[in-house]
C-alpha cells in the first residue's frame, strides 16, 4: 500500500478549508456601473482596501442604482440604506448648500487637478462642509473635467459666433450664455441627441466623452473648446454608525485611500475623456480652440452669479464670501 506523506495530507486538509471570513463587511451602493469609470475607480479601491487591512475589511459592491440614487444619496445613506455610498450632494434640489454650491466657483479653472487640490484644501480649512453631510463620513471626491462646446453646423471661434444659437445647457451656464448672445436650453441629457439630430439645438455643452458615450459624434461637426467647469464635490462616503463600528486600524486604511481614490477616480475619468476625443476625430468632428483671451472674458460673465451665490450663504450664516475669495484668490485673481 502506498503511504500518502504527513504533509500531503496537511496540503489536502488546508485546501478543503473554507477561505476564512472578513472580521466586518459592508455594502456599497452606486448609480453607476462597474464599467463606468466611477464604477471601475471604485472596484479597484473595494480590492485595494481588503488588501491593505488583509482581508479583514469585505466590501460588497451594488451598482447601477440598484440601492441607491444620485438625487438622494446622502440622505439614503444616513438612513442605513447601505453602509457605503457613491453620494452627489451638487445634484439634491436643497441642502447641503455650502457642498452643493461652491463648485460654481470654480469657473475659469481649467485643470481638475488643481480643482481638486483647492477643493480638498477648503474641506480641510472649513468644518461647514462636512457638517453639512450629517450622517456620513467623506472617504473620495469627484472633479469634473471640462465641459465645451459641441456644434451642429459651425465652431464657435470667438464670443460673438455664440449669438443665436441654441445650446443644451445645465442652469449654471444659462447667464453666461445669454451675456453674449445665445440662448441656453434646459432638457434631459437623454434627449439632447435626437434635439441635436433635427436641429430643435444647434449644440450642446458635453465632456468629450460624451462624443463616444452619447454618440454626440454622430449628429455634430464641430467642437469648440471654450472651458466650462465643474468644480468638485465629495463623491463616496460611509454611514456614521458603519465607521463607528470599525476599529481605528481599519478607519486608518480607509481614510489613507481618501486622496488615492479621489485621484484615481480622475485618471479613469480623463482616460474616458481621451477615448471620446479620438471616437471624434474618428467620426470626422473638427476641433478648434478658442482664443485665451475670450476664454478669460467668457470666465468673468460667471462672476456676477456667484457673488449672488455667496452674498445668499452668508445670509444662511455660512462662509460663502470667505470660501469664494479663496477660490478665486487659488485661481490667481480677485473676482
């Protein structure tokens, strides 16, 4: 008979275990897909983090709106519907003012990364914002990468080309719009495409990645790079009574990977930026840049807005003035 070796059979005995169970694990809510960039950032954080606290930390992603919404993230996630979430509090209809306001700020601003590093400096010097999310714990920020200008029929060269046409526009950039001429369209993203296609909008103001992800190529010829910005916002967030279960170590990880995952949601982002501009030139839209100095000039018709937009927080008690001053100041002037 053949004798089968001690250490064999303890090879066998260890493989026939179960893996061994995560000492906590929590739920992770978002709108977006797995294939989404924001989606993609988030998968590689949920393994980096069960990495780097050795298994100890399981998290459990649910994507595509299945738990959570945009619109009421945090308040979604205060109340326990997950114990972590992808949250957007720029996109509440009320609250959240100091969070869901000053990334109107940032107009002018042209690279995300140095949105992100002013932004998450404000966090730091400021407790408002995150009293404002009572309820959550912040673990990321998104930055948005500009927006431009995406045209049926002509590129818009310089301010005055603006006058007349028709864009599909968030309200934020309706003002500055009609300052110069042109007529600023509020309507649902998903139906810009067929507006766009029979001509009810000679444009549309869109990411680059919405030349891919939305087909814009299709149905425009031009795209005329005259800088909106987004600002940021805090983006993934933990339940307070989730966080105050977890032991500091374990906080550590999770607050170590703030900046890691607010930078890497970023990267993902400008890639997808990068495959929709190459998906247009593809399609045989033309771009063009716009001069610097319109580019300067269309910033200040923003200025007049925001300084509404803060004067309306200090009533509210909170630092607006103070917190605009010092965006502004970051961005190099004074307005």
């Amino acid at each position: 008979m053949k004798l089968v070796r001690p250490l064999t059979l303890l090879a066998a005995g260890f493989a026939a275990l179960p893996a061994m169970a995560a000492d906590f694990t929590l739920t992770y809510a978002s709108p977006y897909t797995e294939a989404h960039p924001y989606g993609a950032a988030d998968a590689e954080w949920i393994a980096r983090i069960a990495e780097q606290t050795d298994g100890r930390l399981e998290i459990t992603p649910y994507w595509g709106r299945s738990l959570i919404t945009s619109r009421e993230g945090v308040d979604e996630l205060a109340a326990g519907v997950a114990d972590m979430a992808y949250i957007a509090p720029i996109y509440a209809r009320s609250g959240y003012d100091m969070n869901r306001l000053t990334p109107g700020m940032f107009y002018g601003y042209t690279e995300p990364k140095n949105v992100l590093d002013v932004y998450m400096k404000l966090w730091e010097d400021y407790p408002v914002f995150a009293e404002e999310l009572e309820g959550v714990k912040v673990l990321g920020y998104n930055v948005g990468t500009p927006m431009h200008l995406l045209l049926r029929e002509m590129p818009v060269e310089s301010l005055e080309d603006l006058k007349g046409l028709r864009i599909r526009s968030a309200v934020d950039f309706i003002g500055p719009l009609a300052a110069y001429g042109a007529e600023g369209v509020t309507m649902p993203m998903t139906e810009t495409y067929p507006a766009l296609e029979k001509g009810v909008v000679d444009g549309v103001i869109a990411p680059y990645e919405a030349l891919k992800s939305l087909s814009f190529a299709e149905v425009v010829g031009y795209y005329s790079e005259l800088p909106h910005s987004r600002g940021a916002y805090p983006s993934r967030a933990i339940n307070q009574a989730a966080w105050d279960r977890l032991p500091e170590d374990i906080q550590q990880v999770l607050m170590d990977n703030v900046e890691w995952l607010s930078m890497r949601t970023l990267e993902l982002a400008q890639e997808a930026e990068a495959a929709g501009r190459a998906y247009g030139e593809e399609k045989g839209v033309v771009f063009n840049e716009v001069s610097e100095d319109a580019r300067a000039e269309y910033a200040t018709s923003f200025a007049p807005a925001m300084k509404e937009v803060a004067e309306e927080l200090d009533g509210m008690g909170k630092p607006g003035t103070e917190v605009l001053d010092a965006i502004r100041a970051a961005h190099g002037d004074t307005m």
